[in-house]
C-alpha cells in the first residue's frame, strides 16, 4: 500500500507547468523605434473603445465581434481543444465504473448418457472496478501538456480573430468614409466646372474664345460626372463588404466624416519587444513550440518501463441470491503489471526523431513569426512617418492650386490667359484634393494596423 501511494504522488504532477523554451535574440528587432527595449505603454494596452472613438465604428465592432462568422468558428476551436485536454488529463486519473456479471459454466461428466454435463456452476458477482496506469516517467502528464498548450494556442487564436475583426472593421470603415469625401469633393469641383463651363461659353458667344475651348471644358465636366458612378459603386460594395465582416446582411452602414476621425496621439515611435512578444500570433508560435516539446518527453518517456493496474475490483460474488451481500461473499481482485517495451523500440526511436524534428520546426516558426513582427511594426512606423511628412506640402498644394484656379480664371476672363490653363488648373486641383483624402485615409489604415502589430483590440 505505502509503495502504491508513492507511485501515486510520482504521477501527480502539474500540466500547467509548461517547459521553458529557447526566447531569440529580440536586439534591434524593430527598426528605427524611438526606444526598443522600454517598457512604456504600449497601443496594445489602450482599449479599443478608447483607440476608436468613433461611436459609430464602436457599434460595427460590437456587431463584428458578437456575430462575426470568424469569432464563431474561435469559439468552437477553443471548445474542442478544452474537450481535448480534458480527456488528456483524465488519463491520469484511474478509471472507475460499475460492473455485474453472471459465469455460467457447464462441464462434461464423461458419460454417454443423457445428462451429458454432470456439473454446472453459477456465479454471479456485482462490484466496482478499476483501472490506473502509474505515470512515473511523465509520459501521460507531458500529453496532457501538450494539449494544455495546444488549448492556450486556441485562446490566443481567438485574440488573434479578435484584433484582426477589429482592425478590418476600422479600415474598412475608414475607406468608406474617404469614399464619402472624395465624392463630396468630385460633386463641388463638378458644380465648379458648370460655373467655369457657362464663363467659356459666354467669352465664346462675346468672340474671344472658340468652340473647340467651349468643348474641351465640357468633356472635363463629363468625365469629372462619370466618376461619381464609380464612386457610388465603390462606395455600395464597400457598405456591403463591412456587412458581411459583421455577420449582417449587406444594406446601409451609418458612418460620420472622415473629418471627424484623428489619429491616436499615442503613436510615437515607442515600441517595447516585450509587447511583440505577447502578440497572438507571437503567443501562439510559443506554444506550438511548447506543446512540441511536451510531445518531445512523452517521446523519450515511451523508452521506459511502464507500471499499471489493469483490474482493481471489489464487490460480492456468490452462487445464488440468498445472502448474496452478506460480508461472508466479499470479494477483491487485483491484476498488475510492469512493461518494458522490447521489440518496439524501433517504433519508438521513429517517434522520438519526428517529435525533435517538430520540435525544431516549431522553434524556427517560432523565430521567424517574431522576426516577421519586428519588420511589420517596423515598415508601419516608417510609413506612417512618412505620411505624417507629406501633411504639410499637400496642404501648400492644394492651397496653391486653389490660388492657380482662382488666377486662370481672372487671366482669363481678361484676355491674359489661355483656356487650356484654366482646364490644367481646375484638373489638378482636384487631383491634389482627392490625394489630400487619400493621405488621410492612409494615416488613419496605418494607424490601424500598429494597433493590430501590435497585438491591440483584444481587451
């Protein structure tokens, strides 16, 4: 009895102690960051209510991430896997159920007569039963790591799902608001165009402009109008596209102003590694590698012998019903066993080759995830640089494009001007409007997308 309780607390250990794995080298892992190893309030760590202020947007999200299809399919990941892990752990833990069985047993007298069998025994017998394989090599206790890992990698796919719901919803948004603005651009420099077209047809019918200037202004205004039907169908699909992300129906979208959008003051430059590290993806690279190396001991484990109690029972067992559960038909049966594989070490020598190689497989997706997330946030930061640069010389053109339209005109209508400047003019101005929208759009996708490298949107 006292070696079967040692045994019993050998076997006893914590799954939820996961090995320890190999951390790369995370020096210079973000490019030109203001501070690469600081542990300052990280994008991650802002709520996405607080990051999204927008109350519109804040509802879409709150519709996305109940009824989003991909938020559901998580869900039902992280119920398979908890199911997994607890039929992994109940390994370790004996067997137990209720059995009742009756022997019914003839046997031949050896005569020729017609009572062939002179002897039959009946018994019956009702019990408890059970069964226990002794983990004293950590065999068991490693599989049930390896599923605790993989149950955690669930969680952090859920987070991953979670901040990827999010930050599609924000930019699908955003782009659908830039559309809003770009077509209440395109419809003020249309009415422009009729003011300008109805100037060059009166300097026509005054004989100072001819009909060739008169037509030109009009196929500018024609083609400045067909854009709006682009516009409107882009916009319709993109209605629809956020639709669909939410788990809606596609219809309306009820949105704001690009106008009324800022970008997060927050975004400085300083990024911690140590919040790369705790990034879904990141998260779920380590413990892939974690389960790898629980697989990797329950491999070499598999070499050792292997104690178990096969049959544990007790119960009464008698010949007839009379006094059947009287103490005097008490009756225990114990069946146990140590085994040492032999010839299947081949077997097991295969598996603890492929459990390594797995094992320095996951390392690498390991490496490699984290490497990639450096260089994400690293392009996001030097992107959004950038385009924060750009601000001040698009407003500078557009100003003086807006000053160029205004000047052709006056030229014009003084008879210092070609028609062909004004048309120039009132084209590129409204280029440099719609680039002007399109920075801002960029701003705020970028801004998005170092909340999502940044693993933020799951709290």
């Amino acid at each position: 009895m006292v070696v079967m309780i040692a045994v019993g607390f050998a076997s006893c250990r914590n799954y939820k102690e996961l090995t320890k794995v190999p951390q790369p080298d995370t020096k210079n892992m973000v490019r030109d960051a203001a501070d690469k190893s600081a542990d300052t309030t990280s994008l991650a760590n802002i709520p996405w209510k607080s990051y999204f202020p927008d109350v519109q947007l804040q509802t879409l999200i709150v519709e996305g991430l109940e009824h989003g299809y991909n938020m559901q399919v998580a869900m039902l990941r992280i119920q398979q896997a908890e199911a997994s892990l607890y039929m992994s752990n109940s390994s370790l833990l004996p067997s137990l159920s209720v059995a009742a069985r009756i022997d019914h047993t003839r046997f031949s007298s050896g005569s020729r007569g017609t009572d062939v069998f002179g002897y039959v025994s009946n018994v019956a017998s009702v019990g408890v039963t059970a069964g226990w394989e002794a983990d004293l090599w950590g065999k068991l206790n490693s599989q049930t790591k390896s599923r605790y890992a993989a149950y955690l990698n669930t969680l952090e796919y859920k987070k991953l799902i979670q901040t990827t719901m999010v930050s599609s919803i924000a930019k699908s948004y955003y782009s659908l608001l830039a559309l809003d603005e770009q077509l209440a651009t395109t419809k003020e420099t249309i009415t422009l165009l009729e003011k300008s077209t109805e100037t060059l047809q009166a300097l026509k019918e005054a004989g100072q402009l001819t009909a060739a200037a008169v037509e030109q202004s009009k196929a500018l205004l024609y083609n400045t109008r067909l854009s709006v039907f682009d516009l409107e169908s882009r916009m319709r699909q993109q209605e629809n596209a956020i639709c669909v992300l939410i788990g809606r129906t596609p219809g309306t979208v009820e949105r704001a102003s690009i106008n009324d959008q800022s970008i997060p003051a927050t975004m400085n430059g300083i990024v911690s590694v140590r919040t790369l590290a705790n990034r879904p993806d990141v998260k779920q690279a380590e413990f892939s590698l974690q389960s790898a190396y629980a697989l990797t001991d329950a491999a070499q484990a598999a070499f050792y012998p292997s104690f178990s109690i096969s049959t544990l029972s007790l119960g009464f067992a008698a010949g007839g019903i009379s006094g059947f559960f009287s103490p005097a038909n008490l009756a225990a049966e114990i069946i146990a066993g140590i085994t040492q594989p032999i010839f299947s070490r081949g077997q097991l020598k295969g598996n603890l080759k492929i459990s390594k190689a797995q094992q320095e497989e996951a390392l690498l997706t390991f490496s490699n995830t984290l490497l990639v997330a450096g260089q994400e946030v690293s392009d996001i930061l030097f992107s959004y640089k950038s385009l924060v640069s750009k601000n001040e010389w698009r407003e500078k053109q557009v100003e003086s494009l807006t000053k160029s339209v205004d000047y052709t005109q006056e030229l014009l209508k003084a008879g210092e001007a070609n028609y062909t400047e004004v048309l120039s003019a009132q084209k590129d101005l409204l280029a440099a409007q719609l680039s002007m929208v399109n920075d801002k759009l960029d701003q705020l996708t970028q801004s998005v997308n170092l909340y999502k490298a940044l693993g933020g949107g799951v709290q």
